[in-house]
C-alpha cells in the first residue's frame, strides 16, 4: 500500500486537508485516533498513567481526562517524554495495522506528530500542510478556547516548521480560501495516484 503521510502544525489546518482526501475516496487513517484507541477504559496504557500520574488523570466515567493531562505534560518536558516512551509503540502498531488493511488506490496518514515519533517511516511520501505561526496561533486559541501561551508551548513542543519543511515532498500553503485548498487537494491527489499505480 502506497502511503501519504500528512502533518504541520496545530491549528495547520490537516484536518481540512484529510478530510478532501476522504472525500476523494482514500482511506485516512488518523493518529490521534490512534492515540485515544489506545488508552480507552481497559487498556494497560491508561493503568499505566493513572499509577504514574494519579488517579485525577482518570475522569468519572474511567476515561482518560486528555484536557488535564496535556496541561500536564506541556509544562514538564521528562513527563512528556514519559508519555511518549509509552504511547508512541502502541501507537505505531495500531497504525501500522490500520494502514495494511486499507481499501484504496493509496492510503493518508495524518500525525500532527509524523516526523517526531518516527511514523514517518510507515509512509512513502510526507505533504506538509503549512501556515505562518500567527495563523497558528489564532486558529487554535479559537478552536480550542486555549489561551495563546498554551498554543506557543504547544507549537514549541512539536517539531519546528523548518524541520518539518526540510522533511516535506509537497506542501500545501493553507492560508487562503477552500476553494484554493480543493484545487490543491485535487491536484496532489492525481500526483499520488499515479505514484501508487507505479508503487504497484
């Protein structure tokens, strides 16, 4: 299966992106997706967490409370890394299955953290979807009522732009309309399904 990885910044807009993708008929498979698979209610990871940060990581109904512990995690770098020892693994095996039994001329697959946790690797080509840091910045602290120091400390926990730009294939500029982001959608996907019939 010839493989897409998409990811940028929060508030980037992968979404967006990942969503035309669907709409064109391509399985997406989506990491964060991913990331709460693996810590539902009766899953050893959340145990874990629950014993390595407390039980107030764990909400009223035995969900993980995602809110406090990314509180949590941004301000203390070796809790984060913690997390990520346990996390990115089971992450990885998920994803890896998710991608080996998609039904599509290509598969996408979406990580905000594609190039830090090395998903990368279960891709063939990386499209990042990029937008200047004040775009970033408003978008998120709107969507997700977070005030814009959390969304700084959350830009400056994921790799830089310039990292993951070194890193991209293609790139998708999204600070302009739909219809701009369709006709980008539409153009790569013709690029990619080529690639895949040639991938075989």
């Amino acid at each position: 299966m010839f493989v897409v990885g998409i990811t940028g910044g929060i508030g980037s807009g992968k979404t967006a992106v990942s969503d035309r993708f669907a709409a064109l008929g391509i399985e997406v498979v989506d990491a964060d997706v991913a990331a709460r698979v693996v810590v539902e209610p009766g899953k050893p990871a959340l145990a874990e967490i629950a014993d390595h940060f407390g039980a107030e990581m764990i909400t009223g109904d035995g969900r993980l409370d995602r809110t406090r512990l990314r509180a949590r995690v941004f301000g203390e770098p070796e809790e984060r890394r913690w997390l990520e020892r346990l996390l990115h693994p089971l992450i990885h095996t998920h994803l890896e299955h998710e991608l080996a039994s998609a039904d599509s001329p290509y598969a996408v697959l979406v990580s905000p953290l594609l190039i830090e946790s090395g998903q990368w690797r279960l891709t063939h080509r990386v499209l990042v979807v990029d937008v200047p840091e004040e775009v970033q910045i408003a978008r998120t602290a709107m969507r997700d009522g977070n005030d814009p120091e959390q969304v700084r400390a959350i830009m400056a926990a994921q790799t830089s732009r310039t990292v993951r730009l070194a890193r991209a294939d293609d790139v998708i500029v999204n600070d302009q309309g739909f219809d701009v982001l369709d006709r980008e959608v539409a153009r790569l996907h013709r690029k990619y399904l080529e690639l895949a019939e040639r991938h075989g």
